[in-house]
C-alpha cells in the first residue's frame, strides 16, 4: 500500500488497528522526522563558521555572549584555544535550545491528549518553517538567536512522534516504530552535517528551510491522526497545579501530570513508569556528557582536525543506523528491557577504552561498542515508557519522557565539559562510566513491564 493510497493530499481519518495501517503510520513518522532532523543537523559542521563570522562582524551581542563563554572557559582551566572556544560555544547553544525543548515537549504532549496528534504535528512543523525562514532572512547574531529559540519551542513533533507510535494498536508496532525513529536519527545525524559540510553558511539555512517546508507538506499530506475523538482526554486542564506539573523537573520526574490525570496507571506501574523516567534522565545525562566530551578529547589527544572529526561522527552515525536496522527493530515486545540493560553495560567498557586509549584501534573498539548500545538504550527504554497510560494520556505520558532527556541534553554537556578541564579526560571517562551502574541497577529493580495497559 503506497503513502497516498491513490487519494491526492487530503487529511486521513483516524486509523484502524490493522497492520497495513501500523505499517503506513510508522513509514510516514520517518520520513518526516528524516526531513526535519536533515534540516537541525545541516548547521552543525557550519556552526563555527557562522560564529567566526559574527566574530569578524563585531557583533554586540555576540561579544556579550562570547564573554560569557570566555568566563565559563577559564573558570574550567580549559585551554585558550580557537578550535575548544568553537565546541565550548556551541555546546552552550545547543544546552540552550534543549532547554527550551525540556519546557515546550511536555505541553505539546499534554495538548495533543486533547486536541488530537496531527494538529499539534502540523503547529509544531510551521513553527520550525519559520525558525528557519528568520534565520535566512537575517544574518545577524540576533536573528540566529532568534531562530534558535523559535525552533527550540516548535521542537514538540519529536514527542509527538513517539506519542504516534504509542497509539498503534500491537506491541510489535509500537516496539518497530521506536527502533525506525531511532534509525531516523542516525540517518540524520550522520547524512545532514555531510550534506552541510558541503554548503556556503549562506546557502545553508534555504536548504533547511526547503526540508523544513517539504516535511510540512508531507505530514499534512499523509500523517492520518492516530488518536479518534473517543479516546482523547476530556479537557486540557491549564491552573498553575498543571503547569508545574508540566515545568517543574521533580514533577516531571515524577510524572504527576499522568499520575493526576484520567485513569492513571495503578500504584505499581506508576512506581515503574517514575523509574523508568529517572533512568532515561540518568542515561542521557551521562551519554550526552561523554558524547560532548568526545570532540574535545578527538582533538586534544589524536589532533583530530574538522574533517577527522566528521568522519569519526560519520562512523557512529552509520554504525548505529546499521544496527537499528538489523538489530533494534527486531527486539521482541517483552525484551526491550534485557536489551536496555546489556547496552548500559557495554557503555562501561566503551568509555574506559575511550578514556584510556592512546591508540586509534583502540578509540575505534570504543566506539563500536558506543554505537552498539546508542542504537539500542533510547529507542528500547521509549518503547518500554510507550506501554504505560491510558489511550488519553500517551501524550503526556511521551511528552514527558522527551522533556525529561532534554533537561538531560541541556545539564549534561556543561557538567562533563567541567569534569573534563578541571580533573582530566580519564577521569572524566572513568567517573561517568562508572555511573552508568545506577541506571543499570535501577532497571535490575524493575518488575517487567506490561505489553499494553488496560
């Protein structure tokens, strides 16, 4: 059955449980994420260019954000060095637009419970449309800013998408679909900064604008909404108890939005769905960290320039879309969390080897074995959380987890960066790696989670 079913560009109705469907539901949210994550990661090998170029401009707000940088860097010990100061900047940055996903995820979530999957979509993708359209309209610092800040916002479609999927009707469904939005990462992370190392700065931000509107037009065209009037939640509460519930990070750990909502999960699998999120928290702290760290240790150790580094983030990029591919997606419902546990483990020997290796064989066995459990831990630990809550809470439920990794991309960079300058790179490693036995140790003490709740 082909993505238009012969039926021109019209809304879908709200699908069936039938595979076919399952099927089409799952193709339409890659590609689409495959179209938005190509137009995020085109400006990534750009982005020291770009701030070189403010630089060059005596842009005032770029040079008060430089002085912060320049303060953070000497507060850390880390050498005053170009090619540092460019990584420093832009992990900074990237915090900052996961910060504004930790605030916006949720409420995305919580919204679509009510008012449906494919309006918030379509919201959220015209949100991104015109981040990008500030962004090539304008060449100041501001506007970037700008764009930065409009597109951390309209962020939402990610947690949307994995909401999408936690509305199929099969745990093998929901299970594949995890496995085939991871894969879309990998594709994007590893072909948009390809694609991007290759364009002017200038010319960059119309192509992310093309991807940008082309996913538009795609979802509007094809994306069915997954969740019918029937199963939505009654009202979209908004006091100030909803709203902590929804911003407050202990909250969000908690889950008290899903816990005071309608039909929430019972005592005990509200208990495991909590765990799970601080799991998630936890893995993508650590993760996220030692993945910032990397560049500066590529560089500082084996004197990797631009290109060496791209190639390196190449190789993990194809290695974890390999192995989503042939392996994640075949995970069967009820093995997810045996395959979450064996990939948190490998990342101890991954970043002991890292962290400890002098040799380029070495570095490459580390990351083998971090591409291995990356391609596995997110999409396995979504599939998990994607069984909890009622029909009228997936939403919220997925929102919630989305947010709860952002704050972890936003915290987790900055913490390692400062353990890296301020105790070493083996110290650093060898902490972090050592830390991944408490989210370990936090799933040994899970019950086995239910394939589908009542």
């Amino acid at each position: 059955m082909g993505l238009g079913g012969g039926e021109g560009c019209t809304p879908r109705p709200p699908i069936r449980p039938h595979p076919a469907s399952e099927r089409r539901v799952v193709t339409v949210v890659f590609l689409g994420l495959l179209l938005d994550l190509l137009a995020f990661t085109l400006l990534l090998p750009l982005l020291p260019g770009l701030l070189e170029g403010h630089g060059r401009a005596q842009d005032p707000l770029y040079g008060l954000w430089q002085r912060g940088v320049d303060w953070f860097a000497s507060a850390i010990g880390m050498p005053a060095e170009k090619r540092y100061n460019s990584v420093l900047f832009g992990g900074l940055v990237g915090s900052g637009f996961s910060a504004l996903q930790f605030l916006s995820a949720p409420l995305t979530g919580a919204a679509s419970d009510r008012l449906g999957r494919r309006p918030l979509m379509l919201l959220s993708l015209a949100g991104l449309v015109i981040s990008y359209a500030v962004w090539a309209a304008s060449r100041s610092f501001a506007a970037f800013l700008a764009s930065r800040v409009i597109g951390g916002v309209s962020k939402g479609n990610v947690s949307l998408s994995t909401a999408i999927v936690a509305d199929l009707g099969s745990p093998e469904a929901r299970s594949r679909g995890m496995a085939v939005i991871g894969v879309a990462f990998s594709l994007g992370f590893t072909l948009g900064p390809l694609l991007g190392a290759t364009l002017q700065v200038e010319t960059a931000p119309w192509l992310a604008l093309l991807f940008a509107a082309s996913d538009l037009l795609f979802i509007f065209c094809f994306l069915p909404e997954t969740l019918p009037p029937e199963r939505r939640a009654p009202s979209i509460t908004l006091g100030f108890r909803a709203t902590v519930d929804l911003l407050s990070p202990l909250a969000l750990l908690r889950f008290s939005a899903v816990a005071r909502g309608q039909d929430p999960p019972a005592g005990d699998r509200l208990h495991s769905l909590r765990q799970l999120g601080l799991v998630y928290f936890l893995y993508l702290f650590l993760f996220s960290g030692l993945e910032y760290t990397l560049s500066f240790l590529a560089h500082q150790r084996f004197q990797f320039n631009s290109l060496q580094q791209g190639k390196m983030f190449f190789f993990i990029g194809l290695t974890m879309a390999t192995i989503q591919g042939a392996y994640a997606r075949r995970i069967r419902p009820g093995r997810e969390l045996a395959a979450v546990k064996q990939a948190i483990l490998l990342l101890v020997p991954a970043f002991l080897l890292i962290g400890w290796g002098h040799s380029l064989p070495v570095l490459g066995l580390g990351l083998l074995l971090y591409s291995f459990a990356a391609a596995v831990g997110v999409p396995c630990l979504s599939s998990i959380v994607a069984g909890y809550g009622s029909a009228g809470q997936k939403g919220t439920v997925m929102g919630t987890l989305r947010s709860l990794g952002a704050l972890a991309r936003a915290v987790g960079p900055v913490a390692a960066a400062s353990v890296y300058w301020l105790a070493g790179a083996q110290a650093c490693f060898t902490v972090c790696a050592g830390l991944f036995l408490l989210p370990f140790l936090l799933l040994c003490h899970l019950r086995p989670p239910p394939l589908k709740d009542k």
